[in-house]
C-alpha cells in the first residue's frame, strides 16, 4: 500500500508545493493584533483542507487565537490513533528591509540542494504541518482513507509561549486521548541524514522590573544618594551567573540529569563541527554557557539562562541625564529533566530578594513554565519512526537532542498520559524567526514520504 502513496506524493510535488505557498500568503502573526483577521483564515485555511479527507473538523474558540480540532476514525477503534500536532502562527517578519522578498510572498530559489522556499513561516512550522497533511492527503487520495485513527489539533500561539494550549488539553482531555503525540517541529542533522529528536529543553520566561523613586529624577541633584533601577537591577542580572557560565539561583541544578556514557559517545561519533556551528552565528568562539562542557553538551543537556531584553531610561538620541523610576529585563531559562519549574520559579523568587540593593524592589513576572522531555528511546513509536525514515533515506536516521522547546510535548505526557514523537526536517541554516527564512524542497518532499511510511509503520 505504501509504495504507490508514495509515487503519488512524488507525481504530486508541484501541487503540494503550491498549497503549501497558498498557506504562507496568509500573515498569521500571533503576536501583533493588526494580523486577528489572518489567524482566522489560515485556521479555516487549514479546516478546508482536512474535511475533504474525512476528518470532523472544527475551530474551536480560546481565550486568545482559535485552535483547529479534526477527527478521523481511520478503520475503526482497534487501529493505532494518532494525536497530529502543529501551529499555524509565526512570528513577526521584522526587519522588513533585510528581506529579498515580501515575507508573506513565498517563492522559490535555487540552493545548493535543488530549491527553497523562502517565506516567514516557510519552516516555522508551516511548511512543516503541511508535511504531514500531504501525506495525510496521498493516503486518502490512494486509498479512500487512513490506515489509522488520526486527531489533529493545530494551535496559533505557538510563537507566543502557547499561552492558551494547557487549558485547550485541559478542557478536551478527553477527545484528544490518542496512544502518541507526533509533531514536525524540530530539525535533521543535515540535508541527507534524518533524525528523531528524543530530548527537548523546557523554558521558564520571565521578566524582572525594578522600581526605585516615584519619578524619573535628575542625576546631578540624585545621583549617588538615590539607588539607580537600571544599576540596581543589573547589580541582580550579573549575579545570576559566575565566571564559569554557572547559573547561581540555590538548587538550580537539582534533578539535572546526567547524559550517559552511551550517549555522550553517540553525541561525539555525530563528529560535530564546532566551528561551522559557531559561524552559522557569526561567531567564532564559543561562550555564555559552561566552559567544561561541549557545545553539544551545553546545547543538549545542560540548562541556561538568557537575558532578552533589557528596557529602562532614556535610549533616544542625544543625552538626557535621568535616574529613572523603573527598568525591567526579560530573562529566560531553558531547563533540562529533570528539573521542577515551580521549584526554580521560588528559588528565583528568594535569590532576587536576597540580591536587591537597597532603595529598590524588584518583582518577578512569569510568563510562561514548561518543563523539559526526554522520550524512552524503546518507546515502539520511536521505533517505528525510525524505520519509517530509513525506508525513505539511503542514511541511517540518528538520535539529537534539542536546545529548543516545544510546550505540546510536555504538556501531552502531564496531560494527555502520552509521549511525543519529534520528527522533524529542518536544517541548521534554515533562518527560522530571521529574515529570509527558508526550507529546502527536498526536506519538504522526503519529510512528506517519510510521514507516509509513518503511517504505514503504525498500522
């Protein structure tokens, strides 16, 4: 059965590379409320494609951007039912001006692997669903169906921390039970090996604002009688951190998970390359995590701590010499398993108030607390992941871990009781949340055949 959905998919590329374009046109942003118009229609976008597989298919209402929920019985209830994740939302296409095209006007281009398509969302995760959904669409159009159950749920606020997916798991435990959750999110090795991504680091965003005097002052009448906020709060921001890359909140590393002596010898036989690693970020020295780890280390296993952004006092032209009343700092930690949340969230609490100058007070705002996964590298779904990818690929597919974080993993195991299939095909260079954003064809295409062998795997 397997093989001549695939000759679909391959006679089919052109038509599947024109829906996924029409996809990109719509400027989904989550973040900016101009675009509410446009999250809506890449929503019913998506629901127009799916009814005509079969699927029951709704967009249900949250407290922010609508999710799409569809159903799709496959053969009957015995069959392996799969719970499809992705989101339709992207980020921003700022700064307009370092774009060669429109964002939001994908087109084509040649690469040294064939051709890309270039456009905000192109990889992030648009083109990455749209993977799944064609080959979704090739089983359908070869056979009259799926060879499974299938339940997709597709978010828009992904790129806004998923603020709104807990409760939506929440509110539909029960109609979203499935035996695995499988999301196109994450990345290869490179453009001809294919991986499982087994581990994800979680995230705990937050954001610290420092209040000091009533009113923005004068720095020659005050100053040095009058602690700073921005000077106070950085006095905090240094202090998260010494001279070795080591985050200095009490307990930070509890429950942080060693990687074993198997793996670390499966992450060194990967023969990274450190430098061109450092390169893809204009770099050419490693830094800012710690020292006595590898880069895949520090990447894969190790958590870290990020200031993001940093906002206080006078930043337009010229001089204005002001202590001002406030400043704030967005601060991020990606965590590893298995550390708590909740616990570092209250540590953070008391290494802020024990840091505090005096004359000031700072509060801590949390925006957003996932933990991170690791998926049992015997799980049968991983494995017949893996054998899906070596039916299509001439290489073996590897096993990474993943400096990034996905909330719909973590919160499917808390939730759902389910694990999380990571297979993805983005590539290092693919720009994602950059200008000029892009996904290679060839990754679309392989990504579509091997969501079809999936399928085929799960009967």
């Amino acid at each position: 059965m397997l093989e001549s959905v695939l000759q679909r998919i391959d006679n089919g590329l052109e038509g599947s590379i024109e829906r996924w374009a029409d996809l990109l046109r719509i400027p989904s942003v989550s973040t900016d409320p101009a675009y509410e118009s446009a999250m809506r229609e890449a929503a019913q976008w998506l629901l127009d494609e799916l009814a005509p597989l079969g699927f029951r298919v709704e967009i249900r209402e949250t407290e922010g951007h609508p999710v799409v929920i569809g159903h799709h019985e496959g053969p009957g209830d015995d069959a392996t039912h799969v719970l499809y994740y992705g989101h339709y939302d992207v980020q921003p296409p700022e700064p307009y001006e370092e774009w060669r095209n429109e964002p939001f006007e994908p087109t084509l281009e040649d690469s040294p692997h064939g051709r890309k398509m270039v456009a905000r969302g192109a990889v992030d995760d648009k083109g990455q669903l749209m993977m799944w959904v064609e080959a979704l669409k090739a089983w359908h159009a070869e056979h009259g169906g799926l060879p499974i159950q299938v339940t997709v749920l597709l978010e828009g606020e992904e790129e806004v921390g998923s603020r709104n997916l807990r409760p939506v798991l929440e509110r539909y435990r029960d109609e979203l039970k499935a035996d695995v959750c499988v999301v196109s999110d994450t990345g290869m090795w490179d453009v001809d090996t294919p991986a499982i991504t087994y581990t994800l680091r979680g995230l705990l965003y937050t954001e610290l604002t420092c209040r000091g005097p009533g009113h923005d002052l004068h720095s020659g009448f005050y100053g040095g009688a009058i602690e700073n906020p921005i000077n106070g709060l950085t006095k905090v921001l240094g202090a998260l951190q010494d001279e070795r890359g080591r985050v200095q909140v009490p307990g930070f590393y509890d429950g942080v998970v060693e990687p074993s002596d198997e793996e670390l010898a499966a992450w060194k036989a990967l023969d990274m390359d450190d430098t061109g690693f450092l390169a893809s970020a204009g770099v050419t020295t490693a830094g800012g995590g710690e020292s006595d780890r590898s880069l895949l280390e520090r990447v894969w296993s190790r958590p870290s701590c990020d200031i993001n952004g940093i906002i206080g006092g006078f930043t337009g032209n010229g001089a204005k010499t002001v202590i001002p009343r406030e400043a704030s700092a967005k601060v991020s930690f990606r965590l590893v398993p298995d550390q708590d949340p909740d616990r570092i969230i209250e540590s953070l609490r008391r290494f802020i108030d024990d840091h505090t100058p005096a004359g000031c007070s700072i509060e801590l705002t949390v925006h957003s607390a996932a933990p991170a996964i690791r998926i049992p590298t015997e799980s049968r779904y991983l494995k017949a992941a893996l054998s899906a990818l070596d039916a299509v690929y001439d290489r073996e597919p590897v096993l990474l871990g993943s400096g990034g974080s996905i909330p719909i993993a973590a919160w499917a195991r808390d939730i759902l009781g389910i694990d999380t299939l990571l297979m993805g095909f983005s590539l290092e260079d693919d720009g994602m949340h950059s200008p000029n954003e892009k996904f290679e064809v060839t990754c679309f295409h392989r990504g579509m055949r091997a969501h079809a062998a999936l399928l085929e795997q799960l009967r």
